[in-house]
C-alpha cells in the first residue's frame, strides 16, 4: 500500500467503526433514524443531510442518508408495498432515485422529468409496489450529490426459493470519495481533460517503447497518439491523485470485514456506486461463482475476477476453504489505486493486498480501427495483446450484424463536428473481450459473453425496429453528447408503448459508458435468443458496439444516460413513452 493511502486511511479510522454489517435488519422507525445500518419492512425514515467526515486525514462535510456513507441497506420483499419518507436538510434541492427498480414513472426520482425534486425542508413520500428481487442501490439525481454521499444498496428478498444456497450474505458497496468538491472536479477537467491523470507519456516512457517495440514503432506510436492530441493511458477523467476508494464507507486502511466460518458459502452483493471509477474486482484465492447480474439470476459462472463499471452489480457466492483473511480487492481501471476489505474468520485478522497489475494501455482496438490488414510496413500494429476470436465467438459477432438488418432502422438526427473529434472507423460486437488491462492476464475474467439468462426468453418478442445511438465527445474540451448533439440541444427519444425496440451503441470515444435506461428493462444481445441476459446498465466499450432489447411497458418520462457522472450532462437523452 502506497504510504500516502496508509496514513490517510489511519487519520479516518476515529469516523469509521471496525464492525462488519451482515444482512440482518432492523425495522425503520423515526427514533433508530441514525442507528442502523440496515432497514427492513415496509415504511422507511430517510433524512438527506450534511455530515462531517474524516475519509482522507482532513475534515470534509459530505451529503449523507441517515448521517452515513454508504447510506443503510433497505431491505425490501418482493410483492409487498414499500413507503419511503425522505426528507431533505440540505440547503438545495436534492432527490433520490431507485436505480434499477421498476415502478411508476413518478416515483422514479429524477427532477425535471418525474417530479420537481425534494426542496430544502420538505418531506417527499415515495409509495410503490416492489416487482423484482436481487440487488439494486439508490442515490441523488440531483447535481453532484451522489459524488458527495447520497447513495446505498437495495437487497430485495425474493417471493420463490433462489436456485442457488448460501449461509450468509454482505453487500460490498464499491465507491469514491474526493475532499474536493465536484464543482471543482469538473471546472478543473473542463479546462483540462487529464488533470488528474497520473499516467502519461515522457521521454522515460519513450525510451521503455524503443526497447520494447524498435525505434520506428515506437516513434510512428508516438507520432499517431500526438496528432490525435489522445493518450493511450487515459482510462479515467479522475484517478486515484484525488479520490480515495472505499468500500461500504471504509478505506484500504480501516478495511471492511465480512465475517465467516470455515466451510461457509458466503453471498456477496457487488454494487459499484462510484461516481467516476471502474473496478477490477477479484478475491485472490477463492473462485466467485457469479449468480446475478444487475439483480437477475444468470446460469452460474465461475470466475477468477470481473469488471464491475458504474452502477452495475453483480452477486457471486465464495467459499472459503481455511481459517484466513481473503482480500476483497477492488483496483480502479487505470490503476491509480484500489479499494480493499477483508473476508475474515475474525475482526484482528486482516487481508493484505495484492500487488496491483500494470498501468493498461489503450490499443487501436479500442480505438475502433481494424488493424487486421496491416503490416509492418503498412503502419503501427495493434499492441493488444488479445487473442484472435474463437470460432464460437465469431458467430456470435456474425449473429449480431444478421440481426442489424433485420429490422427497419428509425433515423435521428446526427452532427459530426465540434462535439465529435472522435469516430470508431470500425466498431465491432466484442462481448467476449474483457476489456484493457484484462486481456490474457493469466486469470478467468468475466465477459458479457459468459452471461446467460437462467431462464428461457425463447418466446420473447422479436424487435419492431432499431435505433441506433452513437456515444460521442471532445476530450480537449471535455464535452460529452449522443449522436453529436448534448442533452441541452437534443429532442426527446420517442418510445411507443407496446412495441419492442432493438438499440445499438457505438461508442466513439475510448472510454468506457455505462448505459442506463430508467424505468424499462435492457435484454442484452450475446448470441443466444434463448437466454437474453436482462440488465439495467451495460457498458459499451471503446471503439466497440453492442445491442440490446427493449420491451416499452411504461409510460410517461423516462431518463436514459451515461452514468459517469461528469459524462452525463451531456450523454443524456430524455424518453418519452406515448
């Protein structure tokens, strides 16, 4: 552990206690407002408010639920009917949404589109009935609130017994945490988009390049990445320079426990609730055998680690075989630094963590440029390490583009310019590709194309028609859109209730979007109609594309957007279901 993150983590240790919390709940009630961290039943006490906090060695005020972070884990039944006071102390507007839930369009908690948002001193009731099961989170719609505390996790207990046994269950609630204020976050990657990168090409590193690759490589490389003013190191707009990593509110140095016996199936609840940072997540010495993703059951798959990008979630069952600490290690995506807790026999024994992988370098693959037809005379090879596609794989992709003609495509409006100083020449279906810093790694990564749903959607509706959505932006200017165009000169997507749209991302950018559509539920395209795998987030890598299916079942405003919190002023859209 870098000395700066162990002193740091010493200096926060008097705000967080070294309790672990298994989900056993306590009933909501006014007077436990603060004492609980987990909520169970039907009506809840919810109070938005500032708290001091100490995350980092130095005094910050965060905006909390119930005087938290994360805030308490509600836990719901499936088929009842939930009531959620929530009242807001803060000085401005604030919300809260129910990320992944299905319920009525007003209660889905975004101001502007559902409701006017919850105003300073006011008391907001959301009443709905709970339609799903698995695990979900929640957090503020408002401004950068989610960045500064407003958010915590859902567990949803389901009416029918779940195909799968455990004997105990934790959430593990990955997210950032930053003293500086988001205002300043941004005005800062406004006015340059790699502020905050801790990774980035020097003489030194040319150097390194020459020995490795030959001096015209390495030049020709150097010369292509300056021309496109890009870096191939940049994977995060915010790195671990400015945020501290946590998980369930606790740093690398307090650590989260989650307590077990020998011989113990242990359930853990993945939520990456973090504003701006994708996590690699792995437990070095247990196999994770993922039985959800995004609150819905998947046919099992045994993995060593997976990418859990922004709002997604993912449950997976361990086992521990020995009396020992197992590191829950969670390294940002650019490897700038991690989140750490400890799956533990007891409280005293604590997991140290692994020695974090290379700094990944983005590729010409993830640039969306085909680079099969070049040789070495022809120009810079790619310098992916990933295999070539297996033949399974292959038809996957070949599926994917039969599939894009068989439906009538409904045109929108597209601008190439300002907004657009990237385009993917040539974008591809690559579900079976775990992503920079993943590839051939020497452990069992988790890919969309692992993913099958556990139950059959054979008889699922075909699409009606197809849209497709390019993921656009301008890194210099640090300025985001869909199709070119920002949210603020955009017009409403247009849904209709009944049918059943087929959507396309391709993603012209080199970085990663997290997707997410409010209100109607994703069925993920990976190559079999028969086990379409149902989510509420899916990333879309760069330089790549993916497809998935809507069924429209409700009506009214709906947000869809990037869930990068600094992306999402402009990749938003706005969807209206008439």
């Amino acid at each position: 552990m870098k000395r700066r993150t162990f002193v740091k983590g010493l200096a926060a240790s008097s705000f967080m206690a070294f309790t672990t919390t298994p989900i056993t709940a306590r009933t909501s009630r006014k007077k436990n407002l603060n004492q609980s961290k987990v909520l169970t039943g039907t009506e809840f006490f919810l109070d938005i408010g500032y708290t001091a906090v100490n995350l980092t060695g130095n005094p910050a005020v965060a905006t909390t639920v119930n005087n938290q972070i994360s805030g308490p884990t509600l836990v719901w039944q499936e088929g009842e009917t939930v009531t959620l006071h929530v009242t807001n102390h803060l000085k401005k507007s604030s919300s809260i949404h129910w990320h992944g839930i299905i319920l009525p369009n007003r209660m889905d908690g975004v101001p502007g589109l559902t409701y006017d948002g919850i105003a300073p001193g006011e008391t907001f009731t959301y009443r709905f009935k709970v339609r799903q099961h698995g695990t979900y989170w929640y957090h503020s719609h408002s401004g950068f609130q989610e960045q500064t505390g407003v958010y915590g996790a859902i567990v949803i207990k389901p009416k029918k017994r779940e195909p799968f046994a455990y004997d105990k269950e934790y959430v593990i609630q990955l997210s950032d945490w930053s003293d500086e204020k988001p205002t300043t976050v941004y005005r800062k990657l406004k006015q340059s988009s790699d502020y905050y990168a801790t990774s980035r090409r020097t003489v030194g590193t040319f150097i390194d390049e020459v020995k490795k690759n030959g001096f015209s490589h390495a030049f020709d490389a150097r010369k292509m990445w300056n021309e496109m003013r890009m870096n191939d190191n940049d994977l995060s707009d915010v790195t671990g320079y400015r945020y501290t990593f946590l998980i369930n509110g606790k740093n690398p140095a307090t650590q989260f426990r989650a307590l077990f016996k020998k011989g113990d199936k242990i359930r853990l609840r993945f939520i990456n609730s973090s504003a701006m940072t994708f996590f690699d997540v792995r437990i070095p010495g247990l196999k994770m055998t993922v039985v959800a993703a995004d609150g819905n059951h998947v046919k099992p798959v045994s993995v060593d680690e997976f990418r859990i990008g922004v709002a997604e979630t993912y449950d997976v069952i361990v086992e521990p075989k020995h009396n020992q600490a197992y590191a829950l290690f969670a390294q940002s995506i650019d490897r700038s630094g991690y989140a750490l807790g400890s799956l533990t026999p007891n409280n005293h024994t604590l997991a140290k963590a692994p020695r974090m992988d290379p700094v990944p370098k983005l590729t010409m693959l993830d640039m969306g440029m085909d680079m099969s037809g070049m040789d070495a005379k022809g120009g810079m090879k790619c310098s992916s390490s990933m295999k070539m596609p297996n033949k399974k794989a292959m038809k996957k992709y070949k599926w994917s583009a039969m599939e894009a003609q068989k439906y009538p495509i409904t045109k929108l409006p597209i601008k190439w310019g300002v907004q657009t100083t990237m385009k993917a020449m040539s974008p591809k279906y690559r579900l079976d590709d775990p992503g920079v810093g993943l590839r051939n790694n020497g452990r069992k990564v988790l890919t969309y194309a692992d993913l099958k749903n556990r139950y059959s959607t054979r008889r699922a509706k075909k699409p009606d028609r197809e849209i497709i959505l390019n993921l656009t932006g301008n890194m210099e200017r640090y300025m985001w859109s869909i199709n070119g165009i920002s949210y603020a000169d955009s017009k409403p997507l247009v849904f209709h209730y009944g049918e059943r749209i087929r959507i396309t991302f391709i993603n012209n950018t080199m970085m990663n979007h997290p997707m997410h559509l409010h209100g109607l539920w994703s069925d993920l395209e990976t190559g079999d109609d028969n086990h379409l795998v149902r989510k509420h987030t899916v990333i879309v890598q760069p330089g790549a594309k993916i497809s998935y299916r809507v069924t429209v079942d409700a009506k009214g405003n709906w947000a869809y957007h990037c869930h990068m919190l600094y992306h999402m002023a402009g990749m938003f859209r706005k969807v209206v279901v008439v």
